[in-house]
C-alpha cells in the first residue's frame, strides 16, 4: 500500500446503531474494490473488521478497526466503529480522526435509537456526512415510508441521491437522481446501465428541485440566479452540492444491501465527491507555552499527529493509531511525545487493516497508520518533532455511569489484576480505574455492564488473571445527634509498673469532621497527655458503635480526669479516651449517615412520567426540570446513592436506551430508622 497525499485520502467513520451493518458494509466495501476475493458475514465470524476475540465470540464490535482500501485513485481511510452503546467511547477517537461520516441505517428496522445518537453526534459538531439505507433487499421494505421517518426524525437535511429499483426480494438497483439513470447491480457488486422507471422519475423531479434549493442557498450568486429562474452550471450545482455537505446543511441518502456489496462503491463516489479531503481541512490549532500554534495538513508543514487509539495486545506488543495532521513521518524520524514531555524511540511503522500490518516507509499528512511498542505514549496524546513542539486537545470521554467493584478471583493475584486492568485502560480510556479510599475497594467505571463484562473476559484472555464484579459498598458514615459527657477510666496493676488514665469527655455534634478541643484546669489532665487522648479519639472515629462505619461530625472536649505520677502514661490516657469515645456514642444518639446523590437525567418526553415516577420508589425527589434544545427534558433529582447503583442499566431499559445521566455525591442524610437494621446485617456479613 503505497503513501498518499491528503488530497487523495478520505477518513471516514461509520456510525449507526449496532446490527444496522456497518462491519458487513466494510466487508461489501473490501470485496467491492478487489482487497479481498470473498466477503465474510459476521455470523460466520470471518470478518476484516472485527478480529478481537471477545469480537468474534459475540458477533458484534467492540472496538474500532481501520479498514483502508484504495478506489478509483483515492484512499479511504474507513473506521467501523462499535453500535453497542456501551462503546461509545470508541466512537469518539474514530470521529476525532475522521474528515467525514457515513451513517448506516437498517431499512428493516428504520430510524433506531443509535441511529438518533449517531445522528445528535454528527449534528453536534456540524460533521459531514452521508446516510447509507441498509438491507433494502429485506421483507416488508417500503422506501417512502423508511424516507418518510428519516426526514421525520432526522429533519429535512436528509435527500435522497439514489432511488430503489424494486422493494423488498425485489430490490434490483436504483436511480441516480443526479444523473436521472437507472442502474442494475451484478453478482460481484458492479452495475450496468439500465431505464429509468416510469414511476420514478415523479419522485427524481422533486428530488432534484430540493437540492436545487440547497445549491441555492449556498452563495448570494446561486440564490439570484435561482430565483431569477435561471438553471445551475453543472459546476455550480456540484459545488453547492458539496459545500452544502461540507458544512452538513444536506445529507446525501444511498440505498444497497451491503450484505451483497450493492451500492458501496457508490457510497465510496459520493465520499469522494462532497466530503471534504484532510487537505481542505481548516489549519489545526494546539498550544506550546501558553502559545496558539497552527498546523496545516501538508506534506512540507511541520510533523505533527494525534494518537486515536491503542491496542494492547501481550503477543504483539502495543500498538499506537494516530493521524498525521501535519508533515510526514517515515522510520528515520525522531519522535517526541509532547504531552507527556518524552522522547520515543521509533518502532515498526505500518498502516492496519483489521489486525493485518502493512509495512511502509514513509505515512504523509492526512493519513492513519500505526506504530509498534511506543513506551510511554497514550490514546489521546500528542507526537511532533521536539524541535517544533505542538500539543493537540486531548480527547474527552463521557463520564462512566456504572461502577462495579473488582475482585480477584484467585488469592493473592490483587495487583496482578490491577496492573492488567492499567493495560487495557491503554486500550480503553473509556473507562476508569479508581480506589475508594472510603471503602478501600477498587472500582471500575464504564458506560454499562457489557462493557465491564468485556473488560473482565479481556483481562482473563489476554492476561490469564480472573476478576469478579460485584455491586460497590456503600460508603455509610455514623454520627451522633446529642450532646453527652462521659467518663473513660483505664486502670491496670499487676506487679510492678501499672497502668492509670482517666478523662472526661463531652460530645457533641459539630459541622466538621472531627474537632477536639480541652478545657482542663488545675492540671488534672497533664498536657503531655492531651495529644495521646486526641490520638485515641482518632483512632476511635475508624469504626463506629452502630455497624462499625466510620464516624464523623463529631466534637470531643476533654475537659477533666485525673493521673497517676508513677502508672500514668501516653498508651494509658489513648486508652481511656477510646473507652469514653464507646460511652460517649451510645448516650449521644448514634445515627446512620448515608450519601445522597444529585443527579441529571436527560429523557424524551415521552419517558417523563416512567422516569419521575421510579425516582419516587429510589426515595427520590424531583428538584425541577429544564427543556432542552433538543426536545429533550432534563430532570434534575436528589436520591440516596444506595437505591443509584444499577441506575444505569435502569435508565436503559426504561427508555429504550434513550436516557442518559450524570451523578455527584453531594452530601450525607439519616438513613431511615426502618433500614438501619438491614444495612446492618448487610455490614456484619
């Protein structure tokens, strides 16, 4: 595979939600331009794309996969990104690289939800795009009813470029509205020339008057002549056409059924056509120094390039991706690692399709490839020369929404699993790694369980180490809600030097974590003595009298006692101050504190009263709503982060993954007297 220039090199990403067939789409698009002989299906577990275990084992993506595949003089750069939603960390490396989209729908199925978030996400960021209609050789296909609820959901940005030639098993070819030809495809994906249907060519006349609308609206020049009646140049309505794209004001909609290469290399035309080259890329801005720099996507510029993914594999070693934004990079470069301030020394450098290496010599701006055993580079960092340093933004993920505490399965192999979770963390950093430093558990983080559960397949695969997971403890916290005084007495004689501490302590609630304070007169408490006192209290707080929580919001002044000139001691006066700690909790009110959480759940309408009404069986409380741009709602709720642990599963499944949220702890309530003796029970075992 030879290096391209960036004005030869398109980067794509497929989006769409999981089975629409964007992995079977990559395959049509490998078969369709002769890189492979004959086109794998994922139920036969044979596919480029997907070729990681836990992959091939579930039939579905899991990771992103660079396919690139050289049509027509130009080189597509194609990134199948994973549909399941639990992957969505994925997603934003591969558009993060990416000049363009192509969303793939399912016909069958229409408009689904990761087709909506697809959509939101490309939207968002004004991302060109292309809209692929999937399996339109499928039953029960009615093309005007599929385009009906795309232009519905999607909006009016979404026009068709082709029209079907037949429904359904009847699906043939299409029309190409551009041109008015009908086309009929052949066994290995090519068409030939064939009429127009007559009662097609209604539906291309007001196809053509809606882009012509577009087009127009793509200069002050175009709208005069528009209006003027006057028709567009082909020049003029290909280049309203594409910038139209470019700017993502129009949608282009194809129609095939991938799983026979029909209409891919069309896709590919159209990609060539309206989406824009690395080339024509706006100059990308880093800083250095508190310093904005520029980087434009040229050979001769500076070498610059943004890692998008890492693969940690234990046979092969790690595996960078990146895209040279700016420069050309080739085996006798001197890398540097401007994030993290290292020097790298060059590995092997090749371009990836699938797991498959490809050698070269030289990568030119624009273009992605990869490097082996980079040692201290990460997902998201930046490479350049040291000379001319330049540092890129980061990649940011969406926040986890479901944490799970890691065990081992087997003794003894605790900081095995952390360090292999380290590893795949590489891979990932969509999830997140953290120790609770109240609960002294190590959780993990992610965007649902299925990606927790594949994390633990990986580490167990690529690592040889088993984890389990299990819901996370609750981080409770005890307190007292009386003022009481007491005395601590410790007195101890059995043959020579004895044992004598004595003190009075008053507790009381307070707003901070622990104060100590002394009101001794008369010496009747030696001040050699308070620090051992403040010292036992302190030890004391670690576990408290109700279920063994720690103990906070706690003010203890000692504020009389008495010593023994020969027995008294530091260890005697700790001890005494522990006794009267036990004392003191029971007469001051113990109580059980438990951690509230806020959170902010966005939804459709539609869910509203689903999503409300569970949040009052979680000892919930609605604190306001807030419409949102989008249509969307967004409530704002406060619950105990006990009845918060599964809610991302919940959420899911109660708006058919539409909803999502974010969460903080923002403080501590009464546990509810009715629940104190369950949490513990749950405590004591």
């Amino acid at each position: 595979m030879k290096a391209t220039t960036a004005n030869n090199i398109r980067n794509i990403s497929l989006l769409g939600h999981s089975s629409a067939g964007k992995t079977t789409f990559t395959e049509a698009l490998l078969y369709a331009t002769k890189v492979i002989n004959r086109q794998g299906r994922v139920e036969d577990k044979n596919t480029v794309s997907d070729f990681d275990q836990e992959e091939i084992v579930r039939g579905v993506s899991i990771g992103t996969s660079v396919i690139p595949v050289e049509y027509n003089n130009i080189k597509y750069n194609i990134l199948d990104t994973p549909g399941y939603f639990d992957f969505v960390g994925e997603m934003y490396g591969a558009k993060r690289v990416s000049d363009g989209s192509v969303i793939i729908i399912d016909a069958q199925a229409g408009v689904e939800v990761g087709t909506e978030k697809a959509w939101n996400n490309v939207e968002k960021y004004n991302t060109p795009r292309i809209v692929f209609l999937n399996k339109m050789d499928k039953e029960n296909v009615v093309f005007k009813q599929v385009l009906q609820e795309l232009r519905m959901k999607l909006g009016d940005k979404v026009i068709p470029f082709t029209v079907p030639i037949g429904e359904g098993p009847s699906f043939t070819g299409y029309v190409d509205i551009l041109n008015r030809q009908g086309y009929e495809f052949e066994d290995n994906g090519g068409v030939h020339e064939t009429d127009a249907p007559a009662d097609v060519v209604e539906q291309v006349d007001r196809y053509i008057d809606m882009l012509n609308e577009i087009v127009a609206e793509s200069s002050e020049e175009l709208m005069e002549k528009y209006f003027a009646g006057e028709p567009f140049t082909h020049e003029e309505f290909v280049s309203g056409i594409k910038s139209a794209v470019s700017t993502g004001e129009l949608a282009p909609l194809f129609v095939g059924a991938a799983t026979k290469a029909q209409g891919v290399r069309r896709v590919l035309d159209a990609v060539r056509r309206y989406i824009p080259s690395p080339a024509e890329s706006e100059p990308h801005k880093g800083i250095w120094n508190d310093q904005i720099i520029e980087r434009e996507t040229k050979d001769d510029d500076f070498f610059s390039a943004e890692v998008f993914k890492t693969i940690a594999d234990p046979f092969v070693g790690k595996l960078t991706l990146f895209k040279v934004i700016s420069g050309t990079l080739d085996k006798n470069s001197h890398l540097y690692n401007s994030t993290k301030d290292k020097d790298e020394k060059m590995g092997s450098l090749f371009f990836l399709r699938g797991k498959n290496q490809v050698d070269t010599d030289i990568v030119r701006a624009g273009d992605i490839a990869a490097i082996s055993k980079l040692q201290f580079t990460e997902t998201g960092d930046t490479l350049c020369e040291k000379q001319n340093p330049i540092v890129y933004e980061t990649i940011k993920y969406p926040e986890p929404t479901l944490y799970m505490a890691v065990y081992a399965v087997k003794q003894g192999e605790d900081e095995k699993v952390v360090q292999s979770l380290n590893k795949l963390n590489q891979e990932d950093p969509s999830f997140v790694i953290e120790r609770n430093a109240d609960t002294k558990e190590l959780l993990i983080g992610g965007q649902g369980n299925l990606q927790l559960q594949v994390i633990g397949e990986k580490l167990k695969s690529r690592f040889g180490v088993e984890m389990e997971l299990r819901t996370p403890k609750i981080a409770y916290r005890e307190t007292i809600k009386k003022t009481a005084s007491v005395q601590g007495k410790h007195k101890k004689q059995s043959g020579g030097a004895g044992q004598y501490g004595d003190v009075w302590i008053r507790f009381e609630p307070c707003e901070e974590d622990f104060v100590f304070e002394e009101e001794v007169f008369g010496g009747a408490v030696p001040k050699n003595y308070f620090p051992a006192v403040e010292k036992g209290l302190r030890d004391s707080l670690e576990s408290g009298i109700l279920a063994g929580y720690p103990v906070v919001n706690v003010k203890a002044v000692l504020y009389d006692g008495s010593y023994h000139e020969v027995d008294s001691n530091e260890m005697a006066f700790k001890i005494a101050a522990q006794l009267a700690f036990k004392k003191g909790m029971e007469e001051a009110g113990p109580i059980l504190l438990e951690p509230v959480v806020k959170a902010e759940i966005t939804i459709p309408d539609e869910y509203l009263g689903d999503v409300m009404g569970d949040m009052n069986k979680r000892r919930g409380r609605i604190l306001g709503m807030e419409q949102q741009r989008d249509g969307t709602q967004k409530v704002i709720a406060e619950a105990p982060h006990a009845e918060m642990m599964n809610y991302a599963i919940d959420l899911r499944a109660m708006t058919q993954a539409k909803g999502s949220f974010i969460m903080e702890v923002i403080r501590y309530e009464e546990v509810p007297s009715n629940l104190v003796e369950r949490i513990k029970q749950q405590k004591a075992e």
